[in-house]
C-alpha cells in the first residue's frame, strides 16, 4: 500500500491517507476509530493495517491528489537516524573514509519537511548547501540485537529521503547534525510505500535532478551495508522503536565534490526519487 500525510483543502491540519492511482482516501474516514497519522497506524501493527486495506478496497471515489498539498511522510518519528558514508563512490568523493561500523547521527524534527516545500536560509549561513538523495527506511515493530537475517522483517515502510547539507559547516564542526538540520532540510516522501511492496530494497533506482540536471543515478545496490546489516548494526547498541526513521545514505555525485561545484541557489529547483517509491521535490530561497 501507498500512504501520504495530506492536507485536504479547507484544513489546517495533515492527515493520513492512502493514495489510489490518482486518488487520496483519508483514512479516518474509512471507519470509527481509523488512524489519524501513520505513527498511530504503525503502532496498531499487521491487524490494524489489514483494516485500513480492506477498508480502502471497498471504498468509494477518494480526493484527487492533484488538489492536495502533502506534508512529511512522518510527522512524529520517535528519532531520525542519518547513516553517512554508506556509499564508497560518496565517501571518496568527499574525502572521507568509511569506516568498519557505521557512520551515524541524528537529525532534528524541525528539519522535516514535505513535499513541493520551499526551504530558506540566509546567506551569511551558508552558500555551500548541497543535495543527496536517500532511501529513507521506517521501522514498524522493535528492533534490538537483531541479525542482518532478521533485520527487513522490522522494517514497515520505505520513503524518499533528502539529506540536505550546508558543506561549509559541516567540514567546519566535529558533528554532522547542525549542518543538516536546518528548517526544512530534511523533506520526506512524498508517500510511504509498505514493506511487502519493496521485495528488495537493495534493487532500488535512486537519482536527483536538480534544476534539469540529472547529478546523482546510482542503485542501493551500492551500498556498502544494507538495510539489514544497518538495522542489525545499529540494534546492538540501542533498540530501534516503531516509526523510527532511517536515512540510509546517499550515492556519489554530490555538488560539493564536482568541478566547478554545484550547489543549491536561490531559485533551484531539487527532485530527489526512487522508482518505485516516489519523486520528491523541493524548492530553494536564498535569504539575503
């Protein structure tokens, strides 16, 4: 199934709803006591999400998606977990070794955002933010000291992730965190697509074009742990709760390392996707 946080017109407030071809049922509809947002449909595990698709199935017409505008894929994460260096081409490219246990650090829930958002920054912050597209991973059930066999079984959904990035500030401190987490620096999905939709998240397109220019095109079959080893990983030391939000690294051709670099201006236009899952695109200002 195919979710998204909408905003139907006249409201104020984002809610769930499935995506039908071209068409937005709003869960909360479909019966007494459905789900508001997909952290509360996540927590009602297999039997609650086998309502909502039984539910939707015999629905009538739904909204149509084009009148809608979406808000972040999630809305509440209990932690945003950022993986980097997951990539060997992205590692090098950026100087940078990857190690033998994961790079890994939080990002901010202010730095969420949606789809068709227009993010803003002041100059005298940053005029080196740069791009990269990620598979964004959801936890549905806990994970703790599980095995890299056991690590997609935890694992509810995929969405579109990107993990923007002021470069200057980030080869400027010893934490990635602030460099990311920027209002609006992380935009997520547009949709949520469920686990047994994804049969291998390792075979997965992943691109960005960034005001017409196609930059990254690259295959999460690239990555240097998989989405089960990094679960397993991650799991030894901490347990992973549902609705946890994983971004899973980015692949090589970021701005920050071509010749002449590139990076977001005023006025850009960024789509980041993944076939399968979804486009995502964001909108830049530069602030003077």
């Amino acid at each position: 199934m195919r979710f998204a946080h909408v905003t139907p017109p006249g409201s104020d407030e984002p809610r769930l709803a499935v995506i039908r071809g071209e068409e937005a049922l709003i869960v909360a509809d479909l019966f007494a006591g459905a789900p508001r947002f997909l952290e509360e449909l996540i927590a009602g595990g297999d039997e609650l999400l086998e309502r909502v698709r039984d539910a939707a199935a015999h629905a009538g017409p739904g909204l149509p998606v084009a009148a809608l505008s979406f808000a972040s894929a999630v809305l509440s994460p209990p932690v945003i977990l950022a993986i980097g260096l997951n990539y060997a081409a992205h590692s090098s490219e950026l100087g940078l070794k990857t190690d033998s246990t994961p790079t890994v650090f939080v990002l901010w829930p202010n730095s969420l955002g949606a789809h068709d958002d227009t993010i803003s920054w002041p100059r005298s912050l940053s005029e080196s933010v740069d791009y990269e597209a990620e598979l964004g991973v959801i936890i549905g059930r806990p994970a703790k000291d599980v095995s890299p066999e056991e690590g997609l079984s935890h694992v509810w959904g995929y969405t579109v992730v990107n993990d923007i990035t002021a470069r200057d500030i980030q080869y400027s401190e010893a934490q990635w965190s602030r460099c990311k987490s920027f209002d609006g620096f992380t935009p997520t999905g547009p949709y949520v697509v469920t686990a047994d939709e994804v049969p291998d998240p390792q075979d997965l397109h992943i691109w960005t074009v960034l005001d017409g220019h196609t930059l990254q095109d690259a295959s999460t079959n690239q990555m240097v742990r998989s989405v089960a080893t990094l679960i397993s990983q991650v799991s030894r030391s901490a347990t992973l709760l549902p609705g946890t939000l994983i971004s899973t690294g980015s692949p090589g051709g970021a701005g920050y390392s071509r010749d002449p670099q590139v990076f977001l201006r005023d006025r850009s236009t960024v789509t980041v996707g993944i076939d399968g899952i979804g486009q995502l695109t964001t909108h830049c200002r530069i602030l003077d």
